[in-house]
C-alpha cells in the first residue's frame, strides 16, 4: 500500500549528508545565493481538521514550527521554495500522523532530521516522547538547534552525527527516517540504534513494496521481522502516510 503523493525515496545514505531534506540546493551553496522563504500557506478545511486532532493545543506551536519551515527553512536550502504550499498536508501532516504509533515515554531516533521531519513535528504533537535528532551536517544542525530552541521543545536533543557514528550510544524504542535512503540501503544505519524491543517506523512512498522484496537479505543480517507496509491517516488526510513497520524477532 502506497500514498498517492509520498515523499520523495532518496537513493543516498544519511551518511552522504542527504538526510531528510527534500529541498535542491547543495550544502556548499552560497548563502546569497538560496532562495528566499515566504509565508506560511493557510490551513485547509480538511488540514484544519487533520492538525487540531492531531496537535490538539499544541497546534499554535505546530503552526510556528511551519513559519520557520517556510521561511528560514527555505532559506538554509532544506526545502524547495515549491513546497510552501503544500508544507502542511506533504510534510508536516504526513509526518505528524506518526504521532499516534509512538508508545509513551518511548525514545525515538529520528535518522537524517534534516528540516524536523518528522522529529519536530512529532516531537511537538507527543511531548511525553523523547526524540533524538540525528543529522550530519553542521548547517542543518544548526537550524535544528534555532527551532527547537524557539519551540520550547524539551523533548529533543539534536545529534550532530552519521547514523553510524551513534551505533554504540543510542538505543531507541522507535527509529525513524524520512526521504533518506532506499530500504537496503537505510537498514543498516537505522536497525543498530533500536533497542531489542524496538521497532522502526520508515516512511516510505510508492515503492515501499518494492523496497521491501529487494531488502530481503538485509532484514535477516540484522535479525528483523517481515516489514509490512501500512497507510495511516486514511481518515484524517486526503493523501494518508505510508509507514513502512519492521519489529525485531
């Protein structure tokens, strides 16, 4: 089962720094030279609805988190100016929607965080879930840190590593990973941050049933369960959330 607009499945690792950014300007771009952010699209009718169940009074919070998307977001080429209009419903409701699968008091790695997504948007919707936000990249780790200050949230903490310089450090009970790296590819450097009750919750597009057949022999090297691919949101989005669920044995 697949979304019908996913986010986009990148081919390269978190460790090649393309983690979870969705924008096309290279981190050596200048400055001056990215294009300038705007303001944050209105809600729509069915968006309305989606981000007040799922941010309830947080949603002001969620809103402001959407302003530095658009704009210094932007700005710091980790999403194209093109997205503005869609920020709400492509990025941050299709992230959020993971909120409710998170097990309270959980621990969640969130692999190549990029711009948040998802672990700002979730960690602003469950504020009794602990995020770690893994990121390679200076600049980008620099945003993460200006957000999460601005936000208030006290549930993050902003890592700035490769997955697998983290290997030994951090065990989660969830791991996430958005627009990183095809599944073959994001095994091995999401499975070894999941503690050995954990489970990984990917968000995936189109080709999540084909991503699963081709990392066959990678789910039995790290010892983890058949991944079933799931759509979440079906009554709340108008374009739900694949996941793509892998428990260990």
């Amino acid at each position: 089962m697949s979304s019908s607009t996913p986010p986009p499945d990148s081919d390269v690792s978190a460790s090649q720094g393309q983690s979870g950014s969705l924008g096309d300007q290279g981190e050596t771009a200048d400055a001056a030279a990215l294009p300038q952010g705007g303001p944050p699209p209105a809600l729509t009718g069915t968006e309305q609805r989606a981000a007040e169940q799922i941010f309830g009074d947080r949603l002001p919070l969620a809103t402001r988190y959407v302003a530095h998307l658009c704009s210094t977001g932007i700005e710091h080429g980790l999403l194209g100016p093109r997205e503005i209009p869609r920020m709400w419903s492509r990025h941050v409701l299709n992230c959020a929607v993971l909120a409710t699968e998170l097990p309270s008091g959980a621990t969640v790695a969130d692999v190549g965080s990029g711009a948040g997504l998802p672990g700002i948007a979730l960690a602003v919707a469950r504020p009794d879930v602990i995020f770690q936000l893994i990121e390679p990249m200076e600049r980008r780790v620099q945003w993460l840190d200006t957000v999460t200050r601005d936000l208030g949230l006290d549930n993050v903490t902003v890592i700035r590593a490769r997955a697998e310089e983290v290997a030994d450090e951090v065990m989660a009970d969830v791991v996430t990973a958005r627009a990183v790296s095809a599944l073959k590819k994001l095994l091995p450097l999401t499975a070894p941050l999941m503690d050995d009750g954990g489970e990984l919750l990917l968000l995936k597009g189109r080709s999540a049933a084909q991503e699963i057949d081709a990392a066959a022999k990678v789910l039995k090297k790290y010892r983890l369960r058949r991944p079933q691919a799931e759509l979440l949101g079906e009554d709340l989005l108008d374009e739900p959330t694949t996941v793509v669920r892998i428990p260990r044995r």
